[in-house]
C-alpha cells in the first residue's frame, strides 16, 4: 500500500515538472539610457518560485528616436545576467520595425519567483534623459519555463526509498 501510494504521488508530481510558458505582453515599456539607469523602464513579473526559465522568445515591434539605431535597443533578464539585443546590425533608425526571436536561457529564478527585466540602450544613449526606443502595442515576450520540484515530489521519493528498505 505505501508503495502504490508513493509511486501514485510520485506520478502526479511528475506532471508538474512538464515546461510551460507564459506570454508578456511588453508594449507599455520604452527604453531610456544605459543599463542600469534609475529612467530605464523595468517589468517584473511572477513566473514561479525556483523555476528554471528554458527559453526566451520575443516578437517585438520598435521604433526609435533620430538618431538613435533600432540595434542599440537591448532587453536584460534577472539582473541583466542574460540579454536580448533584438536587432543586431541594424544601425540605423526606424519606425514599426518587427523582430522575432529566441535563445536558450539559464535563468534560475529565486524564491520570490520574479523575473526582472530591463530595458535599456546598449551602445550609445543619443537622447540623454529622454526615450530613444518605443516598444510598439502587440509586443511580447515569450518565457518557457519549468518549475521547481515540490516538496510533493521530493516525499514521494522517500515514500518509494522507504518501501524499498523495508524488504
């Protein structure tokens, strides 16, 4: 009985292990100056407690400020210990400009389960103090994650190592 009953929880946790992902809607950010500056706008959202973020997608739409450049826009993750340069190479300015991407991540959430994220310019900040990048409506940001074991998990576990020390 105990053996089913640790093998039965054992699965049910297992279920929740699966990736899942959630959508961010970003279009009511802008990017202002350098990382770090007290203007820069910063979204922090709950995804979940320890989780491990696997992926990060975006489809974004931006237009700058003359003379600021549509590669200068950059997103940074988790105390920017990742970042998203959304347009790599287009040095020049632009208006509704569409980008859409991935990249693994490595993330692993804290406690709090927050995932902080940045957005700032990264080469040049061509209108000190004012917004040099517009995050137009419709932008998203795409977080694959998978949350952390329970403590469901980890007492099915010792459910299924007791019963094997009993024979």
């Amino acid at each position: 009985m105990k053996k089913t009953i640790a093998l039965a929880t054992l699965v049910a946790v297992s279920g929740l292990a699966h990736g899942q992902s959630l959508v961010i809607d970003i279009s009511m950010y802008d990017s202002y100056n350098f990382q770090g500056d007290p203007q820069n706008d910063i979204a922090n959202v709950f995804i979940a407690a320890s989780a491990s973020i696997t992926n990060i997608a975006w489809d974004v739409t931006i237009s700058t400020e003359s003379p600021s450049w549509l590669e200068e826009f950059t997103m940074g993750f988790f105390g920017n210990s990742e970042i998203v340069q959304v347009a790599p190479g287009d040095a020049f300015t632009g208006s509704f400009v569409n980008y859409v991407g991935d990249q693994a991540s490595s993330i692993v959430l804290g406690a709090d389960g927050m995932l902080d994220i940045e957005f700032y310019e990264q080469f040049f900040d061509d209108i000190p103090g004012g917004i040099d990048t517009y995050i137009e409506a419709g932008s998203t940001i795409t977080v694959s994650y998978i949350p952390a074991p329970s403590a469901l998990a980890v007492l099915g576990l010792g459910g299924l190592v007791a019963g094997r020390r009993r024979r």
